[in-house]
C-alpha cells in the first residue's frame, strides 16, 4: 500500500508495517462515466454512496501497537498495583492485632493500615497524587510535542518511576512502621511516582496511534466482499485492547490488597515493583521498531493566532456560531486584503476548531470520573463500614478492573463486529453518552447503599469511625453485606469502554500533528480536576454527610450526560482522519472515457484487525 507513513521508515519498521497489510492490484478495475474515483497514496476513497452503503470494518495494525500496550501494561500493573492499598495505609492505623507490618490477624475485621491519619489525610494525600499525576501531563505532553519527543519523555519517567517504587518500598519496612518514621518517605515517593506517571501518561497512548497505517476511510477488498477501512474503527479496536492491558495490569491490585491484609505493605508494594522491571528491556527492544513522530515545535502559538484573528474579525459574540472558524482561515484573511505572512494553512484552522471541540467534550468527564468509583475516599469510608466477613474492605474495587477485562474481548470480538455486520454506525458522541449514562446509574448505587449503612449500622450515623466507638470485640460494622457493593463497581467500570476508550481516539484524531501529546494530556487534566475537586471537599468526606457525597455529584452527572448528547451528536455525522503530518496525495480521478485502456486506481486485500 502506498502510505507515506511508510515512505521514510528504516527496513524494520517498514518490514513491520508491510506486514500489517497485503495489497493486491486489480488490473480490471472497472469505472464508468458515470462514477469518478477519487485516491489518496493510491487507496481508493469511497464515494458518497458507498459512505451510506458499504459496511466500515477496523483495518489490521502493526504488530508494535501491541508491544506498546504491553509497556502500558508493566506501567499501570505497577501503578495500580500500589494505588489500591494506598487509602488504608494512609487512613488506619497499624492493626492492634496485626504484625507491625500494617498487616491484620487472619479473620480480623481490622482493615489492614500503617500510618493512622484518618480519613480526612487519606483523601487528601490520594487525591492531590491524582492531580499531579492528571495535571502535570500538560507540561509534560506540550514537552514531548514542542522538543523532547514522546519515547524521550516515556524513558524519562519510567526512570523517575523505577527510583519511586524502591523509596516505597523502604518506607513500609516494618522497622520503619513501628519507628513512626514512615510518613515522609513514603510521601516523597508518592509524588515521585505521579511525577513519572505524568511523563509517561500522555504520551504512550499517542506513540500507540502514531503506529497506525490507516490514516483515512478507504475501500478494500474483503473475502470478495467491498468495505471500508474505517481508521475511527481501526483506532476504537487497537484502544480497546490498549484499555484491556490496562486493565490487566490494575488486577494486580487484587493481590497487592491479599498482601497488605496478610503479610504487610513491604510485600504490597514489592510485587509492583518487579513488574516495573519489565519496562526497560522492553522498551529497548522497541526503540528500533517504532514510528517515532519527531518533535516539530509546538502549534499552539499558531493557535492563539488563529483565535485571536477569529476574535478580531468575528466578535466574542460570534463564538460557537457557524462561520467563526473562517474568519481565521488564511485564505480568508488574504482575500480581505491581509498581507500577512501565515505559518498555517486553512487545514490547520479546521484542526483547531476540531481540537476545541474536543476539549468541549472533555469539559464533561470530570464529573463523570467524580461518579466512576465515588468522590475522593468515600469509596473507602463505604466499605468500612460494610459487613466484609473477614475480606479485605477495598478488594472489590478490583471489579472495576476485571470487569473490563471481561467486556473488552467480547466488544471487540462479538458486539461491535454484530453492529458492523447490520451497517449500524455506533459513533463517537453515541458511546460516550451511552458510558455517561451506565456510570449514573451505577453512582446512583453508592448512595443507595450508604444510606442503608446509616440505616443499619450500631453507630447510625457514625458508621465509618464506628470502631472506635463501640468497645472491643464488639460489632462495629453495618449487618449490609460487601457483596452488595459490586453492583455499582461493576457498572461504573463497564462505563470506562464506551467513555476512556473513546477520548483517546478523539483527542488523537481531533488535534494538530504537533499538539497530539498537549491535546492527549487536556483529557487527562479532566481526571486530575475531579481530584482538585475532591481535594477541595476532602473536609466534608465524613460523617454523617456521605449519602450527598454520592448523590450530589449522580444528580449533576444524569443533567450533564442529556446536555453532552444534544450539544456534540452532529460530531457522529463527520469523517474520522488521522492527521499525523503526512501529506495525502489526493488524485480527483479522470472520466472512465478519458482514460479508457489504462489501469485503474489500487484496490487493497486485508484482514480486519
């Protein structure tokens, strides 16, 4: 296939890239007067007609997206695996009948903790980890587009990552639990480690998508039947199982929780750690084999230079209104008689509008973060006060993550192939509203079963410090049952295939060739406001206050998710293209009559990825 994001690839990426398609000329290819092709790098663009008719199938990708979604893979098991014991160690104190490990009696209803600072800390120091990992990716992606490039910047944190995870694991070692020590340490490490993230975050998912070949929809050949190539397709299958590595990875919170209730927080954090060993050689392994988009300098001066030309011919009035991108079109502004020298086209003007609207769409997903698993630690302060029956209090947080382990194969494989097969287009707005929609129902669920909590629990309404009420050995938990808090994990985490997977591609395919990594951390900010969110409320997160805690943000969340579907559902309607900087050579096509005798445009073979 003739892509120029092949042209200029040393032989082992394009010997990769030339194995994720097999192309195939048809000398016979047939037009008619009536039907004129249009090509681009020689693939065959469908008309109108075959847009409607023609079903849209995801195109087969090279073998290094997958390698990159196991890097991602060793980095969030990692991650997460030390991120789901992080409240417990930070909330309790070290268990009276424990070990001095943060570890509990086996059967004990003593959750497992260390460092004793109550809920109030916990949430604080999680959600502030949450916001440097969430909002320094905009420094860091703006870095990787405008200099350092993203595999530099991945390297960079990885390394920063690598020193964090060893300082956490030395603040956990018992003799620094029992000294009282472990506090500062471990909170160094913390940061470190969201600093890392924030390096890496942004910059992975991108370097993902920069892999892929199929840059616009183009007609193939499929086992004799004609589809299109569909690169939104293309980008939502890779992505899935992006997510699904993901995901994997975050199950490992569900021994690192065994371990911290069992053995203690040293063990905890270790396992992590030795998966985060997997990183370097495989990244080394990578390096040759990679499409690397090279840093070009940041667009987003010519962005400012866009809008401020919008704003001056158009008005603050005419913002959101049909024409205001055009008046900063340079073609425009050179026929009003401009005379300025413009370092941008009017493609890059449609980007901008494009990159806005996708920060329009991103403005939704704080609140959505806010109800996918509760506000700050009130998750945590739920469970707590749930009969777990020995368990480990946030061991079913793991649901969220097996969950998608489940559902992505069956997405990938079963649903979205069924719709592909009956012509149903199930776009971007549409699973994104849908994932709004299941995430409401599922936080409607906490605040159902916390308020049965207070109804229940000895303590009523002081049910999360009730331990420290009742006297020893005495209930001190709601007779509720944990198992009834699957509900809403399990459907707050299917929600995160139809929203996450989605902004990925939208802030990739929605920006400027040199904005991707800036654009791709806007989206991460978005989970990195709902935590300045709930850092701002970390005081109220308590009793007796955390049936609103869940309602409050559910209410705001179901008249959020009607606004989003009416305000972006025309964006379903638009052609997806990958815009990574390479020039698509578009041939209009030449009459059949006019150019009788000669070989038609290329068609292509391959398999659906």
């Amino acid at each position: 296939m003739a892509d120029t994001a092949t042209a200029a690839l040393p032989a082992s990426v394009g010997d990769v890239h030339k194995k994720s398609t097999e192309i195939r000329a048809i000398p016979d290819y047939e037009t008619s007067s009536e039907q004129i092709r249009e090509t681009a790098n020689g693939l065959v663009l469908p008309t109108e007609e075959e847009k409607l008719t023609l079903r849209r199938v995801a195109g087969k990708m090279p073998s290094s997206c997958y390698y990159l979604c196991a890097v991602e893979f060793a980095e969030r098991a990692s991650y997460y695996g030390c991120n789901q014991v992080y409240k417990n160690f930070i909330r309790a104190p070290l268990p009276p009948d424990g070990n001095g490990t943060g570890a509990s009696a086996p059967g004990s209803q003593y959750t497992a903790g260390a460092l004793g600072q109550g809920t109030v800390v916990a949430s604080a120091m999680t959600e502030a980890f949450k916001m440097l990992a969430y909002t320094l990716p905009v420094l860091f992606g703006w870095m990787a587009d405008a200099k350092y490039g993203r595999f530099k910047m991945i390297c960079w944190g990885v390394a920063i990552c690598g020193v964090a995870h060893v300082m956490m694991i030395l603040s956990a070692l018992p003799s620094v639990l029992q000294a009282g020590k472990a506090l500062v340490p471990f909170a160094i490490s913390l940061y470190m480690l969201a600093i890392g993230a924030a390096q890496f975050k942004p910059n992975i998912s991108p370097m993902v998508m920069d892999q892929s070949p199929h840059k616009v929809a183009h007609v193939i050949e499929q086992d004799g039947e004609k589809v299109i190539v569909d690169p939104e397709a293309s980008i939502n299958s890779v992505m899935l199982w992006f997510y699904l590595l993901i995901n994997i990875g975050a199950c490992f919170g569900v021994p690192t929780t065994y371990l911290a209730k069992l053995v203690g927080y040293w063990a905890a954090y270790l396992i992590p750690t030795i998966l985060y060993l997997m990183l370097p050689p495989l990244l080394w392994y990578l390096h040759p084999r990679l499409i690397k988009q090279k840093p070009g300098g940041s667009d987003l001066g010519n962005v400012f230079k866009v809008l401020g030309d919008c704003l001056r011919h158009g008005g603050i009035t005419s913002i959101g209104r049909s024409g205001f991108w055009e008046q900063g079109k340079p073609s425009v502004r050179i026929a009003a008689g401009s005379t300025k020298q413009y370092e941008y086209d009017d493609q890059f003007v449609d980007d901008v509008r494009r990159t806005f609207q996708a920060c329009g769409i991103f403005a939704f997903t704080p609140i959505y973060y806010i109800n996918d698993g509760g506000l700050a630690a009130a998750g945590n302060a739920l469970t707590a006060s749930l009969d777990t029956n020995g368990l480990p209090n946030d061991l079913l947080d793991n649901l969220n993550s097996i969950s998608i382990v489940v559902m992505v194969p069956l997405m990938n494989h079963v649903v979205y192939p069924f719709l592909q097969k009956r012509g149903i287009q199930w776009g971007p707005i549409s699973r994104m509203t849908f994932g709004f929609a299941l995430c409401t129902v599922g936080s409607a669920g906490y605040a159902i079963l916390e308020y049965f909590v207070y109804k229940t629990s000895p303590c009523g309404y002081n049910a999360t410090t009730c331990a420290n009420i009742v006297g020893e050995g005495e209930v001190s938990v709601s007779p509720v049952s944990y198992l009834w808090y699957s509900i809403p994990v399990v459907l707050t985490a299917l929600s995160e295939i139809f929203v996450n997977v989605t902004a990925y591609g939208i802030a990739y395919s929605r920006s400027p060739k040199n904005m991707k990594g800036l654009v791709s951390s806007l989206n991460l900010l978005m989970v990195g406001v709902s935590a300045v969110i709930g850092l701002a409320t970390a005081p109220a997160i308590k009793d007796p206050y955390l049936t609103w805690v869940f309602a409050g943000p559910t209410l705001i969340g179901a008249v959020s998710t009607a606004i989003f579907w009416f305000t972006f559902k025309h964006i379903d309607k638009e052609d997806f293209v990958l815009n990574t900087g390479d020039d698509l050579e578009v041939n209009p096509g030449q009459d059949a009559d006019a150019e009788k005798g000669k070989q038609g445009p290329v068609m292509v073979t391959e398999k659906a990825g």
